[in-house]
C-alpha cells in the first residue's frame, strides 16, 4: 500500500468511509471549494474541489530537487522571452502549421515591430514533474512541462495540507501529520503581482484578471484577489467581451476597462484555441498586448511556454546559450529534461518518426496545446503519425519519452464518485514567479508547491479537465 499509510488502514472499510466524510467536511471548513458542474457561474451551490483522502509519500531529495531549481527556470524562460530570434526560429515549423500559434506569434511580431509599451515583466509559471523510476529502484525528476500562462491551483492548494493533517490524527497517525509541509503559494503569487502594480506606479490602477466565460475553479482564483485586497490592491474580473466592448487605450497607450486604468493584466483565460471564440477576442487580446498594463504572462512569454521551445531546449547547447557561464544551472535544468524529439521534415524529424512507430508505448505525441487531456498516446500515436509521415502536419506535434513513476494506492474523493481504492499516479508542481523592470531583476521566487494525483486508468488530463484530484507531498 502506499508507504507511510499502513495496509490496515488502507483496508479498514469502516474507517475509511468515516475519514471520507470526515475529509469532506474539512475539506469545505478549510475552503478547498469548486463551484458544481451544473452551475459553473453560481456559487449558490458548491462542493469540495477533488482531492485525495490520504496524502502520497514524495521523495524528500527529488521534492527539494524540484523546489531549487525553479528560479532558474524563470530565469530561463525571462531570457526567452526576451530573445526574438531565437522564438522565431524555434517556431517556424510549428507556426507554418498550427494556425492557433501563428496566430499568437503574429501578434507578438506586430508588439516588436511597435516596440513593447511596459518595460515591466511580471511571470507566474509552474513547472511540473513525474518521477521516473528507474531499475535500480531509484527514481529521478523529469519534467513534463512548465507552464507560463495561467498556472491554476495556487489558491486551493494554500489550503490542501490542514485537510490532510487532521485526517492522519483521526486514523492515528500523528507523526505523519507532522511531516505534511506548510504551502501557501497564492500569498506569493500575489506578492508578485503586488509587486508589479507598485512599479506600474498608480494607486487607481486595478489588477485586472481575465477570466473565462464558465468560472467553476473560481475560489482558486479569489484567494490570490483576497490576498491583493488584503494590501488594498483592488481587483476586477472581466472577460474579453468586456474588454473588446469597453477597452480603449490612452494617447500613452494606459488601458482603460469599463474606465478603469488598469495596471496588471493576469491572464487566467486564453491559452487554448477554443477561448478565442471570436474575432473580437482576437482583437481584445491584441489591445491588451500593446498597452502600458504589464501583462502576465506577455505574448512572448506566452509563446516561451509552447511544447516546441521545451524539445527545442534540450538539443545540446541550446541551455548553455541562456546560462553561458554557469554550467552548474545548465546542469540543474538539463538533469530534470526528459527525452525530447523534433518532428521537424528532414533526417532527424524522419527518424523520430520511425523511433516513435516502432515502439509507440515509449512515447507521448504532444500537440501545442495547454489545460490537459491532450496528449497522445499508444497506438493513437500510429494512426496519427502514420496519417502525417511524410507531411508537415507533423510539425505541429513533439515527441517525448513516457515517463514512467512508480503507482501507490489511495482513495480519491470526488462528488459523486464511489468510495474505492485506486492504483495512482501523481505529478508534482513547482511554482515560480519574477518581476524584472528593464534589466533589474526585482523578484525571482519559488513560492510553493502543487501534488497531484490521477486513477493509472487515465493517461492525461488535470484536475479542471475532471481527471486529477489535489494532493499534498508526504516527504519520505
């Protein structure tokens, strides 16, 4: 059973059904809350936010392992963003193929060629990971992804370890319920972003988060604007029809929402095609790139994130470019990448291609998209790249190394789902912020942690997408 969590507890259907309503409740006194799926907009009726009933135990030295490197991944990506040719010519091929990141890019050629308005970068990023076991028992951190947009579950997870805590005293389990770390990453986030309305320099200025149409993650988002109201930040929610309508920008290009100037811009919407559902939203996220308000992330941060740039990483040489003289850091990154493979037309795209045919289950074809549940797998994998061998559709897809972690078993707690024990899989997150204004680099934190875990039923997808549930690191 899952190291740490004895079998006879595991077991014990009595107890555990008393845990589960237990857990349930705390859950909800500590505000681990999602609006309900039939009314995603209300919150006259919510309930617990997913999460497993016991914690699962993480290695201590891969989980500070994951912790200290972040800062250098924001550096890394900071440097990208700032580094025009190499994004162009990272994603040629892709943007030749994949309407939704040309369309991005287009956006960003047209900021360079105006001249960005904010000299001000505020970055929110989470970089994920599985552990890979390996055959000598041993496992070792390799990352899946880093997001740079949007990176969800800073707020919940601030609230996560209490739940976890008080059930492990409950099944008697004291000396695990001390080992449950504090983690609190929507006070950092928020510092980060207070940080970057301080330098915008307006106190009427608002902190302005772009949300979605359907808002059922919503107290993940409000405990980052309770946290900003806390320093007398004030906040608002709009959604891009409200800036298209509404928005307009100044003779100093200060933008102005419903007439409010606002100072940030947290994209918390608009990383995936179907978010765009028009023209307008098209042309409201282009206002909102060319105005004075910082945005996090910007367009070229946005595209620092894509699953191109991640393959294009690790080819030899690439990192010692970002981090010339410090071959330390190079190697911190470089020991957390999995393999990475082109799908670019020419011998080695050509190759990756065969590699990948040959032995499908190796892999995972990943297309430029965020928000989980789109990876593919397995024989899928073969129809796909069977379909685009020779053509540059191909281009729109990486090819990576499965990862492969060691599954534990655990219950997970889900509305309406059966009370039964799983064989899980997890994924550790790491959050980052910075803030840099001009060349000074204010601010460089990791601010905490996210632990997910999913059925081993399921090959992809995340807590929003109805798969994962939240989890806290048992450090062993």
């Amino acid at each position: 059973m899952a190291q740490g969590i004895q079998e006879d507890v595991m077991l014990n259907t009595a107890l555990i059904k008393e845990l589960a309503d237990v857990a349930k409740d705390e859950a909800l006194l500590q505000g681990v809350l999602m609006r309900i799926k039939e009314t995603p907009n209300s919150s006259e009726l919510a309930t617990y936010a997913p999460f497993t009933l016991f914690p699962t135990p993480v290695p201590k030295a891969v989980f500070l392992q994951a912790l200290a490197v972040q800062t250098h991944y924001n550096t890394l990506v900071d440097k990208i963003s700032q580094d025009p040719d190499f994004l162009q010519e990272s994603l040629a091929s892709t943007v030749a193929v994949d309407d939704f990141t040309a369309r991005l890019f287009r956006i960003h050629q047209q900021i360079l060629k105006e001249g960005r308005s904010q000299t001000i970068v505020l970055g929110i990023n989470r970089s994920d990971y599985m552990l890979d076991q390996r055959e000598d028992g041993s496992s070792s951190l390799k990352q899946i992804e880093i997001n740079t947009f949007a990176a969800s579950f800073g707020g919940l997870s601030s609230h996560t370890p209490d739940v976890h805590r008080h059930i492990l005293k409950i099944a008697g389990r004291l000396e695990e319920s001390q080992r449950i770390l504090d983690n609190n990453p929507a006070a950092g986030l928020a510092r980060a972003v207070a940080k970057a309305w301080e330098l915008y320099g307006s106190e009427k200025a608002v902190v302005m988060f772009l949300v979605e149409e359907s808002q059922r993650n919503i107290f993940d988002q409000r405990y980052i604007e309770s946290e900003l109201w806390k320093r007398n930040i004030p906040t608002k929610r709009k959604r891009f029809d409200d800036v298209f309508k509404t928005g307009s920008l100044d003779h100093d290009k200060r933008l102005f929402v419903e007439g409010e100037e606002v100072a940030v811009v947290y994209f918390r919407n608009g990383y995936m095609p179907q978010n765009y559902t028009s023209e307008q939203d098209w042309d409201a996220r282009l206002l909102m790139e060319r105005s004075r308000a910082v945005k996090c992330p910007d367009i070229s941060t946005h595209l620092a994130g894509t699953k191109k740039v991640q393959q294009v990483l690790a080819r030899p040489g690439v990192l010692e470019k970002f981090f010339p003289d410090q071959p330390q850091v190079v190697e911190q990154i470089r020991a957390t990448f999995a393999g990475l493979y082109t799908l670019d037309l020419g011998p080695e795209g050509d190759k990756t291609v065969a590699l990948a045919l040959a032995a499908p289950d190796r892999f995972v074809l990943k297309p430029q998209r965020e928000g989980g549940g789109n990876n593919i797998y397995g024989s899928e994998i073969c129809r796909v790249l069977e379909g685009a061998k020779t053509s540059t559709e191909r281009t729109a897809y990486i090819l990576m190394d499965k990862i492969n972690p060691t599954a534990s078993q655990n219950y997970l707690l889900r509305r309406d789902a059966p009370l039964i024990i799983s064989n899980c899989l997890s994924e550790l997150g790491a959050f980052g912020v910075y803030v840099r204004q001009g060349t000074d680099m204010v601010m460089n934190e990791c601010v905490g942690h996210l632990l997910r875990t999913k059925s081993s039923e399921y090959s992809d997808g995340g807590v929003a997408a109805g798969v994962a549930v939240l989890d806290n690191p048992l450090l062993v």
